[in-house]
C-alpha cells in the first residue's frame, strides 16, 4: 500500500509539472505602409553641431519653419557630403508638397487618420492567430518622420500594447525612412544605429536611398538583433539598378556578420523590402542567404524563409503587372530547429494576406489593397501584404 501511495504521489507531481510546461511564442514581422505622411509640406535640415558627435543630424520641419532657422545655405539640389561637416542646411523632400490639403491628392487629416486607423488594424492582426497577442516587434517601411509613428502607435487597437519607438531620419530623397515599433514589456532595447548606403551614379553624384536600421536588444531575454531594410527600387530597370541593391546586401552581411563576430549567440532577424526576390543575385550571392535548412553551415549562417513560399507561387506585391516576393525575413541558423526547446526557434513565416487586404474585382484583382491610386485616396492599405515570422520555444510556468 504504502509504495502504491508512493507512486500515486509521484506520479501527481509528475503531472503538475507537466501541465507548467509551455509554449511562448513571439511574432516578429513588418509591413511597407505605402507613404505614411502627415499633412505638412516637409524639408530636410542638418544641423551640424548638435549632437556634436554626429555632424550628419539631421531631421524632418515643416516647409514654414525655414525661415525661424539659421540656414548657411537653402540647398535644393541632391546632398553632398561636404555640405554634412558643421553646416546648417534644408533640402527640400523630393515630395515634400504632394501629401497635402492643396496638392492634387488633397492629403488632409480625415484621411489621414483614416490610413493611420487601417495600419493599425493590420498591425494588430500580424501573428494573433498563432500567439493570441499582438506582435512584439515590428518593422515599419515607408514612414515620413517620427511624428507620424507616435501617432499610428496612439491608435486605440495599438495604444494598449505600449509600443516603444526606434527611429532616424535617413538622407532618402523621397523623405521616408524605416522604423521599429516594439511591445516595451517583452522587447528591451540594448542598441541602434542607422547604416547608410552610399551609391553613386555614372557621374560620381551620390543616389540617396533609406538606410539600415540595427537594433539590438532581449526578446523575452533572450538576445537577438533587428535589421530592417528598404533597398534601392528598381527605377531604371532591374539589370541598371540590381548593383544598388547587390551593395545593400553587402553592407547588410556585414552588420550581421560584425553581430554575431561580438554575440556569437545572438540570433538576427534581417527583414524588409528588398525590391529582389529570394532567388536574386543580391539575397543569394551578395547576401548569402540559402534556401533551405540543410545548406546551412558556418560559412553559409543565413536562410532566407521566403524562398520556398516564392518557389510555391506567393507573392508580395505586383511589380509592373508581376507577381513578385519583395517583402522578405531572413534569419540566423540558431533560430532553425526541428525541436521545440527552452530556446526561440522559428514556428511559423508567413506572407499576411486576409481577404480584406486583397483587391477583389478590377484590373488589380488578387493585388494588394492599396491606398492609392493615382491621386485618388482609395481607403486601401498598402500596395504590399505584411511579411510575419513567429518564434516559439518551451517554458515551465512558475
């Protein structure tokens, strides 16, 4: 009797630590908001003394504060770099009047408001049927300044979340920049920096295009690191501009490579609109991205996890009429495993595609709902579909 008991009583703590085993799960993911602008005609400003450490500060004012400012010079030709030591200068947005009440498209606040209301609706939506919560990182791709972020982050389906900022002006001649919103209880930011990308035309002048941004922090605690991306378009044609984005991916490699070189552990996540698909030059030979698990290795320590959703037909957006997979998350190989272990791997990558984001009837049936056409305001959401990745791992509940 007594060794019955016994094993009655052991197999009842047995059970109870069972049922305190778990699965915590964490979305990761981005969307291109497709020309998330205020109402205000904007300029570009460098300040080149504060901060003092970083000549090349600059950021986003209003068209009609220009004349409050002390200006060595109203450039409006394209920056150079030695107008980026110790001057103060504006340059005007190459669109820095088209999202406005008395431009054509008759940008006001209503609407505005309305496409910050739709973005967020999206936003909460990436990853909940996996993880029963809102994302705890996301990438923003196309946004024209801070201001616009804090307001989409207000909006009552995000403002419960408590979503930090990560931030910085880029010198992109449109005036948009990319951005990391994340849940401040589960993601702790440890660093960030921009990383430009310097091209040059034929005759030597700098195109400016968005920067990386590198974030690093504790997802949960366990250390990872965040690069987004908006490589140069393909303006031009892909062969003329495809060596922009080969040397994208290459200042990309480097930065991921220089994290792992000083946290060998830390597990990467480099996402965004890549204007290439997963099988292009840039993701496979500058980048070094592989397709599948089993070419992983050392030398190769990245896999792209869109390539077999592209090999399977998805697709992202429709660039000229065709389908293309732009919008893509690729990985470090410590987040592959075939196991659920104590330890985030990836669960679930997925393009975010419900039919309410999908253009129903017309020429454009099956594309992305955008928010424009022409100069025509739609109430669409963006010409791309969200890209979502989803991470798991096991824990006992205390």
């Amino acid at each position: 009797m007594r060794k019955y008991i016994a094993f009655i009583m052991l197999l009842c703590v047995f059970i109870a630590q069972a049922q305190q085993r778990q699965v915590q799960r964490a979305t990761v993911a981005f969307m291109n908001v497709e020309n998330l602008w205020d109402t205000i005609a904007s300029a570009d400003y460098i300040d080149g003394t504060l901060p003092k450490t970083n000549p090349a500060f600059h950021r986003s004012i209003p068209v009609d504060s220009i004349k409050h400012l002390e200006v060595t010079e109203d450039y409006k030709g394209e920056w150079s770099d030695d107008l980026l030591k110790g001057k103060k200068v504006v340059r005007y947005q190459a669109v820095n009047d088209e999202f406005t009440p008395k431009s054509p498209k008759r940008w006001n606040s209503k609407l505005y408001y309305n496409k910050l209301g739709n973005i967020s609706k999206v936003i909460s939506e990436l990853g909940r049927q996996y993880t029963n919560a809102a994302p705890a990182i996301v990438g923003l791709i196309e946004v024209e300044n801070r201001q616009v972020i804090e307001d989409l982050i207000k909006q009552p389906l995000l403002a419960k979340e408590d979503y930090g900022i990560i931030h910085y002006n880029s010198y992109d001649a449109r005036g948009i920049d990319v951005a990391i919103i994340y849940q401040k209880k589960r993601f702790v930011p440890i660093s960030s920096l921009k990383k430009e990308i310097k091209n040059y035309d034929e005759n030597g002048k700098r195109d400016y295009t968005r920067d990386i941004l590198v974030v690093t922090g504790l997802l949960d605690g366990e250390k990872v690191g965040v690069l987004m991306n908006h490589w140069p378009s393909r303006r031009g044609g892909e062969a003329v501009s495809l060596p922009k984005r080969n040397h994208a991916a290459t200042i990309l490699k480097q930065q991921m490579d220089s994290l792992r070189a000083n946290v060998p552990d830390i597990k990467l996540f480099a996402m965004g609109d890549f204007n290439d698909d997963p099988v292009s030059p840039s993701i496979v030979k500058y980048l070094g991205a592989v397709a599948k698990e089993s070419q992983l290795s050392d030398q190769t320590p990245y896999i792209d996890l869109m390539t077999k959703l592209y090999k399977n037909g998805v697709a992202s957006l429709a660039y000229r009429d065709a389908p293309n997979l732009f919008d893509q998350i690729i990985v470090s190989k410590n987040l592959i495993s075939d196991k659920l272990t104590p330890r985030y791997s990836i669960y679930k990558t997925e393009i975010y595609a419900p039919s309410y984001l999908v253009t129903d009837s017309g020429q454009y049936k099956g594309y992305p709902f955008r928010s424009w056409s022409g100069d025509t305001y739609t109430g669409g959401y963006s010409d791309h579909f969200p890209a979502v990745t989803v991470v798991q791992r096991e824990y006992v509940k205390q």
